[in-house]
C-alpha cells in the first residue's frame, strides 16, 4: 500500500465538504451551472474590501526593498503590532506584538498551537457539531479528541458537561465564535461560565488547559451582535484566526495565533509556537500578504450582503417546513434533516440538484449543512427547488 494505513482510513472518512462539492462539478457539467445549487463550500462569494485593493496597488507601485526576503519566523513586527493593538482594544489587556505568530490561515495556526502544547495522549475537547478537521488536526500531534456536544436545541455551550469532559489527560478545549457549521455567537455569560469551569479544572488537576479559540468568523455577526473576546474570560487563552472571511482572502492562506497576555508562562508558549510554525514547514505566513493586512485590523466586508441572504433562504425554508437554528453570524445554517439518516436526504437533495453537506461530516448526524455564501440569484433559482425537495421528503410546508 503506497499509503500509511491511517491515512487509509482518514481517506475513507474525509470531508463530506470536499465530496459534495466534487459531486457539484459532475452535475455543473452535465445540467450547466446555473441549474446546479452548490450550498457545500464556505467560500466567500464577495470580493476583497476596496481598502485591500488599494494597499495591494499601493504596494506593487512602491514595493519595500527586499520585501520577498526571509523574515522572522513569526512575520514582521510591523503587522505582530498591528494585530496587538487591535486585540488589546477588543479584550482591554495588554496584548503585545510578541504575543502573536503570522500563521498560513487559521488551520496553520490551530496545528502550530497543538504541535506547541500536546505531549502523546494528550485530550482535547471539541465541541459536536465541529468543523471536521478538528480531529485531524488534533491526530497529526498525538492527541485524542473527546467529542462534548452542544445544547441540541440552540447550539448553545453546555458548560456543565465540558466540566464533566474534563479529565487529567485534557490539554485543551477548541470553541469556534460564529460557529461552523451552526452560526451561533457564544455570549459573554457563556464565555465567563466556561472560563470559572476551566480555571477551577485546573486547580483540582494542578494542569493547565487551554482554551482554543477558532475566530474566521468574528467580524461576520448580525443585527449588531457582538462576538466577546475569549482573552477577557479564559486566561490560559488563545486565538486562531485568519482573514479568509473577514477580508474574502481564503486562497492567500494569511491568519495568526495570538496568545492571551495572562496566560500562564505565555513567552514560554511563544517560543514554542514560533519553533513549532518553522518545524511544521510553515515557516512563515506568505510576506505579500503580511504587510498588506498589517493596515487592514479593522477592515472588514460587509456583513449586511450575507444577513440579506440569510434572511432570504432563512423565511423560505422555514415555510417549507426545514427546521433551524437562526444563526447570529458566520454564513451556515444547520437545520434537523427530514430523514433519520442524512446522508440519504443529502442524496435526495442531490436529486434535485442541491448540494448540501450532511451532518455526520460534522460529527452531528440527524442535520445537514447549507453555506449561504454564494451569490443570491443563485438562492433565489434554488427555491423552486428546494420547494420540491421539501415536498418529496414529506416537510408540511
């Protein structure tokens, strides 16, 4: 065999996201484009706020000498700071430039954080439905995952039973705020519940655990929703992010990891997360795109695009009889499937041309995935389509 019998099996269980949307390309060639309802991938629709164009014309007209040189293997100081003084204003503390590692995307990040902190054996927690590569992520450093769900009825942190997750080989509690794939905003209540649950976990394990908090989403909120800062409620915190979402940047790979200022031997955490960012290949994020979001911290795109989505595909399903969570950000809805099985409704919708995502890919069978972040003739063509799927699946309507 040409391939590790674990990776084998990881294949065989790989992202139903990538697979639905494999299966898109078949019927995109077969039926045309405009008759195939892709909702599989979270790839922003919209492009780059017009800040970033000008930064990138800026840029390639006055380029800095020796820009595309080696660098600091956590990136320029220029951007660390500039990333610092934006946390600092959003958690009130002192967050310093040495505090974060420029990282390819919030996946690189989420890996330089578990290689920095995870011995073999080592738990993490992660929160049912999560965003599938969770675990491999969490595999590829020797650690276990241990699957806590979510208040089945809102989505909702269930502090008690991650308190109850809790054991002497926890190492760390991966939350994402607006969630993939529910869309629900974790409130400040919640965050300080689960900061008092950890810090107390960790005085009766004399063990520190970190809280991971996995941000692509943060600016992407709605009706004037805020989404708290992790670094205000959990000491030994830290964030992984990227600008995939907030600047429709996702094939630049450019993100970070921030460590919360508080944290227990936080220069110790970061010397490990800079080696670790240079021994997993990373070694830096991509040098263009570092000093082009350096002047880009409170930049975001409009958010007010995808709410009016929302709201659209939100009122027409639920008057077919689809039921959901109303997400608060992010651009996901995961509503209950029809079926018992998702996978078989997943199968049904693809019938009819709709690409969905099931719930099982997300550790949560029983729902499906829809990614409204695509362009809204295409949600508006997909209704009559989803009327019909809703009335073969046997929805009232």
């Amino acid at each position: 065999m040409p391939v590790a019998d674990k990776i084998a099996g990881f294949i065989a269980k790989s992202s139903w996201i990538r697979k639905m949307f494999e299966e898109g390309e078949k019927l995109r060639a077969q039926f045309g484009a405009d008759k195939v309802y892709d909702f599989t991938l979270g790839n922003p629709d919209v492009e780059p706020p017009q800040p970033f164009r000008d930064e990138f014309l800026k840029l390639a007209k006055s380029p800095v000498p020796g820009m595309h040189r080696y660098m600091n293997n956590a990136g320029y100081i220029e951007t660390r700071n500039a990333v610092a003084r934006m946390l600092s204003a959003a958690s009130d503390l002192p967050v310093q430039g040495s505090q974060v590692v420029m990282t390819c995307g919030a996946g690189g990040a989420l890996n330089v954080v578990l290689k920095t902190i995870l011995n073999p054996g080592d738990e993490v927690i992660i929160l049912t439905p999560y965003f599938v590569e969770y675990r491999f992520y969490i595999d590829n450093h020797g650690g276990v995952p241990v699957e806590v769900w979510t208040d089945r009825d809102t989505f909702q942190l269930d502090v008690a039973a991650i308190g109850a997750a809790i054991t002497a080989k926890t190492r760390a509690i991966i939350i994402c705020s607006p969630n993939n794939p529910t869309g629900v905003i974790y409130p400040a209540e919640s965050l300080a519940a689960l900061g008092e649950v950890v810090a107390a976990k960790e005085k009766e394990l004399g063990r520190q655990i970190c809280v991971i908090s996995d941000e692509p989403y943060a600016r992407i909120s709605y009706e004037g929703k805020s989404v708290p800062n992790i670094f205000r409620y959990v000491a030994n915190s830290v964030i992984v992010t990227s600008h995939s979402k907030d600047l429709a940047l996702p094939g630049e790979r450019i993100g970070y990891l921030a460590a919360n200022p508080k944290m227990n031997d936080v220069d110790q955490f970061m010397e490990g997360a800079v080696f670790s960012n240079r021994v997993l290949g990373f070694v830096n994020a991509p040098a263009l795109m570092q000093r082009l979001v350096a002047g880009l911290q409170h930049v975001s795109v409009d958010a007010s695009a995808y709410q009016e989505k929302r709201d659209l595909l939100y009122e027409s399903l639920t008057k077919l009889g689809f039921s959901m969570v109303k997400p608060d950000g992010a651009f996901y809805f995961f509503p209950k499937s029809p079926f018992a099985d998702d996978i078989e409704f997943v199968k049904l919708a693809q019938k009819h041309r709709i690409l969905l995502v099931p719930g099982a890919g997300f550790g949560a069978p029983g729902y499906f995935r829809i990614a409204y972040c695509v362009d809204k003739k295409m949600i508006e063509r997909s209704l009559p389509a989803w009327a019909e799927l809703a009335r073969e699946a046997g929805l009232a309507g």
